[in-house]
C-alpha cells in the first residue's frame, strides 16, 4: 500500500452541497496532499491557490480580503484583532515554524562579537513589525539583554532597493528609518551604512563579502539549545478564515483544520520514505533522526495544546515592542475546531 494511502481522507458530498471555498497558501510539503487533493476536506470544494511570496499575500489579503481561506502572518493577525477590526478568524494550524537566529547578519568590520553589541547600532529590518523580526528582538532583547530602543532601525528590502511590502506603523520609542537610498540593505551593510540585518531573508553580501557574516556561526546548536529549553519553535504563520464566512458555515473551522492535519501527516509519511529521497538532501536520514531525538514523532504540531506557550510568548514581545498593549487570550485569536 502506498504510504499515503494511509492518510487518504475523503467523504459524501454534504447536504444541500458542499460549500465553494478558496485557500491561498505557500506550496509547502504539508500542504501539497490538500493541492493534489489526495486529502479532502469534509463539506468543502477546495480550490487551492498557490502563493509562494507570503508578504504579498498578506498585504493584499488585508486590505482586500480576496481568498475565503489564507496564510497569514501571525503578527499581523494579532495586531489586527488587537485593534478590533479583523475581517478574519483563525485556527490553530501553522503552515510556517522558523528558527530566526541563523537569518541575524553582520559586518564585521563594525565590531560587533556578541548581541549586545548591537546595542546603539544601525541595524536593517525588512519590515519592522513582521512575525521574524519580533521573534529575533525577543531573544535578543531577553536571552542577551540588548537594548532594542537603542537600536537605530533602517527597513526596507534585503537584496534589492525600497521596501519589503508596506511599510508598517512604528511602535513608540523606537527610531526607525525608511532606506529611501540606491541601494538594498545588504548593499547598505557592506557599506558599512548599517552593522547589522535581521528578517527572514539572508543578504546576497553574506556569500560574497567575508567580512558579512552570521551573529550566531553555530545558529544550529544556539537554536536546538533554545528549543529544549523553552519548548519553543517559533510560529511565524497561521491560517485566517473571513469571519462572514465563518459566521455563515461555522463546521468549515473544524472540517479545514482536520484536513490540514491529514495533509501534515501524509507530509511526514513521504518524508521517511528512504526508498526514495522526496527532497534534494543527500544527508536527510540524519537529520530525519535528529529531528526526531529533539522533537519527537510530529516537529510541526497543530492545535493550541502544543502551541499555546509559544503563541504567548510570541505575544509577550509584542507587549515588549510595543505592538499590543497587552496579551489576548487564546479564545480572542482562534475558533474552536473540535
């Protein structure tokens, strides 16, 4: 029997119709048994469309609301409802989980041997408020004691000149500048017009200039490091669903999150098919069983049983940032799926 065959999930259409929904989403391994549609979602034609820039469909699907369905940045989403008119609700599934520590770069050239060395520095943020850079200044500023309000910001793109989507509303207390120059931030960096760069995209200088360098060279131990002591793999996205249609078909909450669930785990099935390697990892049973000595048998859990200390975390920096004012509850940001 093929693996998949396992997770296979398909049922009778449902009274009365099932109901047409679009899903906006980055092509990930997890999701790719809900775009074949090898797995089904119960009561739902799924259309699955593919976006694979997630900054653009976050920044369109705020304003426009396009997609019943949709990836989104989890900063974003909090600082929506936070405000008090989000067009969304959300469930508990997490496309994108992401270690940022290894995307934090510098120059050399600049001094900078540790964190706090930033400290009083110019540093280069692709957008201020997205989900990456909270995370990144959360550790910097509570594993490392850096001084994040003494940080000069500069945002805008990493590897080509302007900005990095929309530009966000600057928190208050903190000096960022737009980089309306000529030249990207990783241009800016070997310049040495700024010392530093966090975000989630590494600079082109970083494979062309020795000088450009990682904060963290041994980011792989300093992450797996974090994670066993907090328990936390930091969720840079969720899945919104528009409240309207939520409000209209409340069931379609609990039928997505089962499928995407079937999906993950049809993900994992082909993962660990050694017969023949599904991605381009010559060394990847290594570190399938590495994976599987830090996180046990499922890495991407779902759900808020798993997930709910590291969406709260997430939320004490942006208390810290001053996004939010304070935490919500985790019944103010998801739907119950159950």
């Amino acid at each position: 029997m093929n693996a998949l065959d396992e997770v296979k999930v398909q049922f009778a259409p449902r009274e009365g119709g099932n109901i047409p929904i679009t899903l906006a989403c980055a092509l990930y391994d997890r999701m790719q048994a809900l775009y074949t549609g090898a797995v089904q979602v119960e009561g739902i034609d799924l259309n699955f469309m593919v976006e694979d820039f997630p900054r653009r469909l976050f920044d369109s699907e705020m304003t426009q609301q396009q997609f019943d369905v949709c990836e989104m940045s989890t900063s974003d989403y909090i600082t929506k409802v936070d405000s008090g008119n989000s067009p969304f609700v959300a469930i508990p599934v997490f496309p994108s989980k992401c270690f940022r520590h290894n995307i934090i770069t510098i120059n050399r050239k600049s001094g900078i041997k540790e964190p706090k060395d930033l400290q009083g520095r110019r540093v280069g943020v692709m957008r201020f408020t997205m989900t990456a850079a909270v995370w990144q200044r959360g550790h910097l500023e509570n594993d490392y004691g850096v001084d994040l309000k003494s940080i000069h910001w500069v945002e805008g793109s990493v590897n080509s000149k302007g900005s990095h989507g929309v530009p966000t509303i600057i928190p208050p207390g903190f000096n960022v500048e737009i980089n309306h120059s000529d030249f990207s931030l990783s241009e800016l960096l070997e310049q040495g017009k700024i010392d530093a760069i966090i975000g989630t995209h590494l600079p082109a200088s970083l494979k062309t200039n020795p000088d450009v360098v990682r904060l963290f060279p041994n980011y792989k131990e300093v992450e797996i490091e974090y994670y066993k002591r907090t328990g936390i793999f930091p969720i840079m996205h969720l899945i919104v669903i528009k409240k309207k249609l939520y409000d209209a078909h409340p069931f379609v909450a609990k039928s997505l999150f089962n499928a995407f669930e079937s999906s993950k785990k049809a993900a994992l099935l082909r993962m660990k098919n050694y017969s023949a390697l599904r991605y381009m990892l010559p060394w990847m049973t290594d570190e399938i069983d590495q994976l599987e000595e830090v996180f046990g048998e499922d890495p991407w859990t779902y759900g808020l049983e798993t997930n709910s200390a590291t969406i709260n975390t997430m939320m004490k920096f942006m208390v810290q940032q001053g996004m939010i004012k304070k935490a919500l509850s985790m019944d103010d940001l998801f739907v119950s799926v159950k």
